[in-house]
C-alpha cells in the first residue's frame, strides 16, 4: 500500500503542477504583471508570434555580410512540426521564411480582423501542417511561457448585501414564485434561500469570452493606470508606443464582463470593492473540448443553434443583483475561442458556409447574440485548394480582409530529401553515392516548377554558357538558390549583378510554383519504387540507374520531367564530383600563396618599374609587367588577357587604398590576412590552382590502378608518392565536408578518370 500512495501522491504532485488552473485575486495579477508584463500583456496575435518563434528559433544567414542578403535564412522548423508529431510536416525554406514572415508582420501593427487562408494543391500537406500548428500552440499556451490570464468573477454576496433591505426584502418575497417556475424542489428552494442569506459565500462566474483582466480597467482610465503602475522601462515605452499594444487601450470587454461591472459600479460605493470580486487564472486551451481551439472539418454540420446559457448561473446573478436583469449570462460559440484561434479544415461544404458566416464578424469583429453584441477577436485559419477560391468570388469587402499564405509542394531539394529519410528512414542514405539522392529529389522538384523564368533571364543574359553545369531554363540554379546557396560555378559578373533586388524576384516566383507536378504523395510512391528496384547491399545506387529508372524503367513519368533535364542533371553531377574530388586532391604551400597576395595587394600601388620592399612579407619586390601578370594570371586564369587584368589591377588598388589600408588595417588594427580584400584573393588564387589539380593524375594509369587496389595488398606495390596521393585524396573525401565512405569515394574517384571529366570541364 505504501508503494501506491507513493505513486499516487507524485502523481497527484505532478497533475496538479501541470495543471494549475487556480484563480488568483486581482491585486497578485498585478504583481505578476508588473515582473513579467511582456508575456502576460499578450493578445492571441502576440501569443502565436511567441510560440512560433520559440520553437523555431533564429535563422542561419549564410551570407550575412552580402550586401545584397535578403535575408532568406535557413528556420529550423523541426521543434514545430516534426517533433513528438504523429504525422510530420516538413516546411520547406521557402514556406518557413513565408510564414514567419506574415507571423512578424501580425504582430509588429495595429491587429485588424482577419481569416489567414493558407492555400494550396491536394498532397501538399494542408491538414497535418495545421494539426501540427495547433498541437504546438496548445502545448505553448498551456505551459509556464505561455501562460495568458483571464477574468473569473468572485461575487461576495456579504459584500453585495449592502443593496438596501428593502430591495433584499421584495427579491425574498418573490423568489418562491421564480423558483417554482423553474420545478425545483422545497429542500432546493430552503438551500438557494439559505445561500443567499449566508454570509462569506460567492457565486463564480468565468468570463465565457476568456477577457483579459486588463480590459477590467475602464478604457478612459488604463493609460493612467498603467502609468502608475509600470516604471519607466523599455516596457512601459513599447506598451504606450508600439502598435502591436494598441488592443490594450482600444478594446472593450465582453458585454458580461462589462454589465456586471456596470451593475456592481451602481451598487457599491468603492471600485475597490468590485476589483476585489475580481480574479484571475490561466487562459487554458484544450482543442478536443472546443476551448480556446476551435477545430471544423467540411463534414461538421452547423449547430441547430448557436446560443449557450447557464440557466442556474443566470438564476444566481438574479438573486444578487436583485432581479435587475441587467446581466444576461448568454454567449456564441465564437466566445469560446475569443482571444484563441477558429480553424477550417478545407473551405468546402459546411465550412463554406462557416467561412461566408464570418464576414461581418471578421470586418466589425462583432457578433451578435440575440440583442447582445459579442466581441470576437480571434485568429482565424483556413485551409483551401486553389479551386475552392471561387467560395469568396463576389465579395470584395470579405477579399480585403483575407491574408492569403500558399503552402505548395516542396521546392527546396534539401526539405524533399528530409522527408525521404523521415518516411524510409535515415539508412537509405548508405545505399546512395553522394549527391545521387537528392538528384532524384531536384527531378522531382524540377516537374513543380514553372518552364520559364522572367527573373533569372533578366538576370543572366547568355545561359549557354552554363551548359556544362545547368539546364537551359536554369531550373538547376533556381533549386540552388531556393535552398539558400549561390552556386560557386557563377561567373564573376553574374555573381555581382545578383543584387537584392533580383534575388527577390527570383524566390517571389515561387508563389507561383510548386501548384502543378508531382504531389507529396506521388514523391514517395515514385521513391519506394526506385529505391527498391535499385537498393542492394554490395552495390551503391548510382546516377546511371537514376536515369535509367526515369528515361527507359518508367517512361511515364520521364513525361512530367522538363525536356533535356535528366542529361543536364547528368552533366551537373559530373561538374560537381569533379569539383569535390579536386578540391579533396589539392594541397599546396599556404604560405607561399599568402606571400604571393600580399606581395600583390603591395606592389600595385606602385608604378611599374619600381623596387620597394613588401611592408607586410619583407621581400625585396622588382614591380614589373611580368610580376604582376604571373600573379594575376593565378588569381584570373590562364586565359585572362591584358585587359581584364588592368581593369582587375585598377579594381583591386581601389579596394585596397579605400577599405583595406585605410579602415581594415590603419584604423581597425587588423592583421593583412584577416582583410576582406584578401580573403577574396586567396579564394581565387586557390580556385585556380585547384583547377588544374588532377592534370599530372589524367594519363597516370597507375594512379586510377591504384584507387582501385586501396586496402588490398596489391596497393603496397606502388610508388610512395601514388600510394600518398591516392590515400591524401580518399582520406579527405571520407573525412572532409563531403561524408563518403572509402567505397563510394574509390568509385566516385574512377568515374572522374575513367569519363575524363577533367579535361570535359577545362573547355
């Protein structure tokens, strides 16, 4: 027995710490509110701006010293949607930079009714997106952090006993006559007359619209009292200046909230009396009971009426008040989610008719209730494909008030490859040579975006020039920079006509993408096929069988796939193994190549001709023609001509006497190497060097031998300095940013010779 009281205390202990639903007098909600009055001065917008950002978190920039970032950052959306859910939503970039930003811009004005309509095609992921939501909020609003308060009236009938005898006297000697109106009982009758002639009793009534106690200081009278209240902070300075906190001054009570006020105020002679009949607890949220959550499906049928009461609460504020009628305890269903959020899952049937129903309560945030005007403040959400939209075709005033939010199929290859291993499981990974699954993912992709693209052909002239790395409607580059990542293979030129300007017009184009091609639901029956027909355990799935599968295996669905991509694809892999398996080879003399930058940064401010002494590496420098050209002949490429290089010399001279010496070393005190200006030397220099990396490996036949024997016996029989090279290079694949294993990098290493790739890209 001792065991299970144990048990049934602690969890006693734990329900109850859990559950803390007690009220609290007004005069502790102060408190409470003046040592955390950013969490508990917080509407419904405010509230779900805080959850979102709680579980998301800051975003990465990864170029956040661009000039030209937009800042499009990578949102770890998994704490929102995927964790603890039966059911994971994966959002892509594009959709999670979307959403926080309308849930930013919710916040940061004057809130005005809306319906937030997220919209998109079947298979996109709707529902669970918005079950996810919901069940997040819920878990928010319900903790510690989230905790919102709202009114609960403590009538305290000693107190209410100072209404004049004689108005006590007329309500005892009719309350026979009401109660047998509504068949109760003699001993119920004795109990209710008893109560009321009891003193230290109190009559409860919760505030069904679950108002802040806030909106309890009469509206003429808050920022006084406010005033007095808060220090001068930066609280108190955003409260009365920020447009977020306007509610605070502007809204009103509910009408019960308010009548009881109205009639207490007429009653009592001190407004101290009625504040202490005034309470606060938790706003709690429960979705399955319809409290705070409200949750409709097309299937719901309307309710036969849409009036809630409490008849013996009703009875009881009567009897207080002394049948003055002045408080009528009715209220909507809408009040049930007043400062919550009502949801529609799919505009269509009954919650078209629920959508069309909110039209005046959104525009005037009223509704009506028999002859009592309902304040209704909610964050209204809708689900809705693109051809349900006709529903609200006609109604201009109700379009004004509707925030459309698309949620379209997956965009971004990396979100797409996530949802492979979520579904598959993580292990599918070692099935794949790198790059090759999320190739099949950009397919996928490249069959929800749209052919043509107005932004990337104003922005790149010639896209021939990129045959050898991209498809001829860039749908290639368009991936890559939907995933947040400007592709090194960019000239320099179209690299610095990237401006932001362009770079959001290229991820606007996205709300037009993402509606036709592939569902999410095709995607994974397209994987499960591929993946079994070539997944084995001696043989790693490879970019040949990725093509095979979708241009011969199943040519139905090579119809879908923009004409030309699957060989552009192709040459796009071997462009970017070719530069991995370089980048893995390469090792030279760092300091030699920082010598050779600081030497240059040095010498072109000087005229040709010149001999100075290099103040940064202390070599004596002849400054001549040829100096200069063989250094920039590294930072270039050999194919540079002389004038490319003046006009880079003229360039870089800039760079260095405006930024570099001046700001970066004279006045900042940095070290030359940690300059701007070099960094992005040494990134050419070393950019060029690397391109030349495999040429004394092209025509080695030992080496590509040597690849082949590594870990068996064989490989000891060859020269120290093909055994180092094989070995230097297989390490860094395995071991560097690239993750292969030593198969996958031996096969990837004699795909680069054996197709020549080297020399294929050096055209």
């Amino acid at each position: 027995m001792s065991n299970i009281d144990k048990a049934l205390k602690h969890l006693n202990r734990k329900i109850t710490e859990r559950e803390h639903g007690h009220s609290i007098p007004f005069d502790d909600y102060l408190k409470i509110l003046i040592a955390q009055p950013d969490t508990v001065v917080r509407n419904i917008f405010q509230t779900f701006h805080d959850m979102i950002h709680t579980y998301v978190g800051v975003g990465t920039d990864e170029y956040p010293d661009d000039p030209e970032s937009i800042n499009y950052v990578n949102y770890d959306c998994t704490r929102l949607f995927v964790e603890n859910a039966d059911h994971p939503f994966f959002a892509d970039r594009l959709f999670a930079n979307r959403l926080i930003s309308h849930v930013d811009a919710m916040k940061s004005s004057a809130q005005q009714n809306k319906i937030y309509i997220f919209k998109g095609p079947p298979g996109s992921g709707k529902s669970t997106f918005l079950n996810n939501l919901l069940l997040k909020f819920e878990e928010y609003a319900n903790g510690d952090i989230g905790t919102r308060y709202e009114v609960v009236w403590k009538l305290d009938r000693r107190v209410l006993a100072q209404i004049n005898e004689s108005q006590v006297k007329a309500f005892m000697d009719r309350l026979s006559t009401l109660l047998d109106e509504y068949e109760l009982g003699q001993n119920e009758l004795l109990e209710m007359k008893n109560s009321l002639q009891r003193g230290g009793d109190f009559v409860e009534i919760s505030c069904p619209s679950h108002d802040n106690p806030l909106l309890m200081i009469p509206k003429k009278d808050r920022r006084t009292f406010l005033d007095d209240l808060f220090k001068n902070d930066e609280f108190k300075w955003k409260l009365f200046t920020d447009k977020e906190y306007d509610w605070v001054f502007r809204d009103n009570p509910c009408t019960i909230c308010s009548s009881i006020f109205d009639a207490l105020i007429q009653r009592l002679p001190s407004s101290m009396d009625i504040y202490q009949m005034i309470h606060a607890r938790p706003y709690r949220f429960n979705r399955r009971l319809g409290e705070g959550i409200t949750v409709f499906n097309p299937g719901d049928k309307p309710m036969k009426q849409n009036l809630m009461t409490n008849e013996q609460l009703q009875r009881k504020i009567d009897m207080l008040l002394g049948d003055s009628n002045e408080v009528k305890y009715i209220y909507s269903n809408f009040a049930k989610t007043n400062n919550g959020i009502y949801a529609l899952m799919d505009v269509k049937s009954h919650n078209a008719e629920r959508l069309l129903e909110l039209h005046n309560i959104i525009s005037e945030g009223i509704h009506k209730v028999e002859d009592v005007e309902e304040n209704v403040k909610s964050l209204f959400i809708a689900l809705m494909n693109p051809e349900d939209e006709k529903t609200i075709e006609g109604f201009q005033s109700f379009s004004d008030r509707i925030e459309f939010i698309n949620i379209p199929y997956v965009l971004d290859l990396n979100t797409e490859v996530e949802i492979y291993r979520n579904i598959f499981g993580r292990h599918i990974d070692e099935s794949f040579l790198p790059r090759v699954l999320h190739n099949f993912a950009r397919v996928i992709i490249s069959t929800r975006m749209n052919t043509t693209s107005d932004a990337l052909n104003e922005w790149i002239f010639n896209q021939r020039k990129y045959n050898l790395y991209c498809d001829e409607n860039l749908h290639l580059l368009k991936m890559e920079i939907y995933t947040g990542y400007i592709p090194a293979w960019l000239t320099e030129e179209d690299r610095k006509r990237l401006t932001a300007k362009r770079r959001r017009r290229i991820i606007a184009e996205s709300e037009k993408e993402g509606i036709t091609g592939f569902s999410g639901r095709d995607s994974i029956k397209i994987f499960r096929d591929f993946y079994s027909a070539y997944a084995r355990k001696d043989k790693m799935i490879t970019m040949s069988n990725l093509n095979t599968f979708f241009t011969k295996w199943r040519k139905e669905l090579n119809t879908m796939v923009p004409a030309g991509f699957m060989d552009s694809l192709l040459r796009h892999y071997d462009y970017s193994v070719l530069q991995e398996v370089k980048e893995s080879l390469y090792y030279y003399n760092e300091e030699q190549i920082a010598k050779d930058i600081l030497n240059y940064m040095f010498a072109i401010n000087f005229e040709t001709g010149a001999v100075e002494v290099c103040r940064y590496t202390g070599e004596k420098l002849e400054i001549s023609e040829d100096f200069l050209r063989v250094i920039e002949g590294r930072l270039l490429g050999a194919a540079a001509d002389d004038l490319m290089c003046h006009a880079f010399r003229r360039e870089t001279q800039k760079e260095y006497t405006a930024r570099t010496l001046t700001q970066d070393i004279l006045a900042e005190g940095k070290n030359p190497r940690e300059t701007g200006l070099f960094q992005s030397l040494h990134e050419r220099y070393v950019h060029n060097l690397k391109e030349k990396v495999l040429e004394p490996f092209l025509d080695n036949v030992n080496f590509r031998r040597a690849l082949k024997d590594l870990d068996t016996d064989a490989f000891k029989t060859y020269d120290k300095r093909i055994r180092d090279d094989v070995t230097f290079l297989i390490n860094n694949l395995c071991t560097g940013k690239y993750h292969y294993t030593r198969q996958s990098a031996k096969e990837v290493c004699v795909y680069v010779i054996d197709n020549d790739l080297a020399r294929k890209y050096s055209m």
